[in-house]
C-alpha cells in the first residue's frame, strides 16, 4: 500500500500554490476551477458505479440493504446520503444505513483514533448483523483507511458484495472490493484537505449509486419521485405537483386523487392516468411490484 505523502490527494496543486497572496475572490475563483474538474475524473468510472448499483438493487430485492462505512469526511458523507433516502424515496430508515468510525458523535467532533481500527469496524458491522444478503461500500479518499479495511474484510468473509470508493489510484480498499470505484481528483487546492475536490467527487458517486438505485426498483415514474413522504407542507406540495406533472390533471383534481389514494403518490397516479378506483390501482401495483409504468401499461391494455 502507498504511504500517505505518495498519494495524489496529499500532493501540492501547482495551480494554487500562491493562494495566501491572493485576494478573496481569487481564492474563490482557484476553488472553482479545481471543483470543474471531479466530474470529468468520474466519468471514467460509471461503469464500477453500474456494478455497484446491480450489487445494491440485488442486494435489496433480496431483503438485503446497501450499507457505507467510512471515516472523517468520507464517513459524514456516506451518513448523509443514507440519512436523505427515507424522505426523499419513501423506503424504510434500515435499507439504505450510513456508518462512520466513532459513531454518531463523529459526525460533529472527531474520535482520535478510530479509523485506525479494523476491529471497531467489524463490531459495528456485527451490531448491524451484517450478513450475504447486504452490500457494503467501503468510503476512503486516501484508499488506505485500517477502518474501512477492516470493514469490507469482515463483509467478504460473510458473502456479502463489496464496493470501495477512493479518490487514489490502486487504493488499497480495491483489493477488498468486487467493485472498484477510483476517482483520481489530483491534488487539492489546499495540500491534503480531501474534504474539497475528494469530497464533491465521493458524493457525486453516491448520488449516482442511491438515485439509480432507486429508480431501478421502482422509487422513481419516467423522473419523477414518486415513492416521496408526504410527512411535511413542503413534501405535501411537492406530492400534488408530481401527480399534477405525471397525469397532465389539475392542481384541484390532482389534490382530490391524492386523498382518494390515502396520500400514496403511486397510487394517486396510476387512478388518474388509467382512470381507475383506488383499489385497482393498488392491487395492480401491487401485482406488478410497485412499477408505476408496468402498471399503468397494463391497465391500459385491460381497458382497450
């Protein structure tokens, strides 16, 4: 493995290495032309991020869930996009989980010491009862933390698909994965800080592996959210305008078919589209596992 100061993240940018003499729109100005750069240096790997994406939505089919674990940044982020994916999909809180070295205080205020410990990862995995059902992506910008190491280890041992996202080439955490995601940012703006370009890079893939994931098993109609929580004002209008967008119905119409539907935005939907009772909608989405379009195709057929 590559010591620290060898990795591209630790290397000194060239482009900014005057930054301190700079005023503070030129500062800004150096940071955006760095950031322009991560999603170039993504494309390469869409097709690691596609078998990502298969491991996920086979792993969740099964009854299995899509886990990250990670440390500092890397670790926050994954946290992040668990924590987004229950309100803006619909699913349940334990599908899509987030783990960091330290636990739920690391979110805040770093724990010293604890992405040095291949041992802690494997306790939290088994207090999560980590089994072959799950997938497990292993987040690192350095490609080398022991934490994550120690993580994906345990979850090969167990079966389980593994998935490391790193922002070197030949990470470390490769070696443990069946899906190898390398995103090679280069040197930073400012020399070690992977919060900035490593960081917009790991959340750029996450996105991309939770979204396709989504839409694969049925969270999503043409590209709309229509597996969206209705828990708040805003998803409330949020839910009207997806319906309203979806069928071509008025605000009105579409408000009556949404509490017809019992606040299901699938349900809602496939009654305005296909000119059904709720029931129907829900028995036919439901024979067709929640595909609004399988459903409303077959619906059409029916009525023809």
């Amino acid at each position: 493995m590559l010591s620290l100061d060898r990795l591209d993240t630790e290397k000194r940018n060239i482009n900014t290495m005057n930054l301190d003499e700079l005023s503070t729109v030129e500062i800004i100005e150096k940071i955006n032309q760095e950031d322009k750069k991560v999603a170039d240096c993504v494309e390469p790997v869409i097709p690691e991020i596609g078998k990502a994406v298969d491991f996920a939505v086979k792993s969740i089919k099964r009854g299995g869930r899509l886990i990250y674990i990670g440390a500092g940044t890397s670790g926050r982020l994954g946290i992040l996009d668990a924590s987004e994916c229950p309100p803006t999909y619909g699913v349940p809180f334990d599908m899509v989980i987030g783990i960091m070295a330290g636990g739920d205080k690391a979110m805040r205020k770093a724990v010293e010491g604890a992405e040095d410990s291949k041992e802690l990862a494997v306790n939290d995995l088994k207090e999560l009862k980590l089994d072959e059902r799950d997938t497990l992506v292993g987040l690192a910008a350095s490609g080398r933390t022991p934490y994550v190491i120690g993580g994906l280890e345990y979850a090969r041992s167990l079966g389980s698909k593994t998935v490391a996202v790193s922002c070197v080439q030949g990470a470390g955490i490769s070696d443990y994965a069946d899906a190898k995601i390398e995103v090679v940012v280069g040197a930073e703006a400012i020399t070690g800080s992977t919060r900035m370009k490593a960081g917009t890079a790991q959340k750029m893939v996450l996105n991309m592996i939770s979204t396709t994931t989504m839409v694969k098993i049925g969270k999503v109609y043409q590209n709309l959210m229509v597996d969206v929580a209705t828990t708040n004002e805003k998803l409330r209008v949020r839910a009207l305008n997806i319906i309203s967008e979806a069928t071509g119905i008025d605000k009105d119409t579409s408000k009556k078919l949404l509490e017809e539907s019992g606040y299901d935005v699938k349900v809602a939907i496939v009654m305005g589209i296909a000119s059904v009772t709720a029931d129907e909608a829900k028995e036919t989405l439901e024979n067709n596992n929640l595909d609004v379009s399988a459903t409303i195709k077959k619906l059409l057929k029916n009525n023809k």
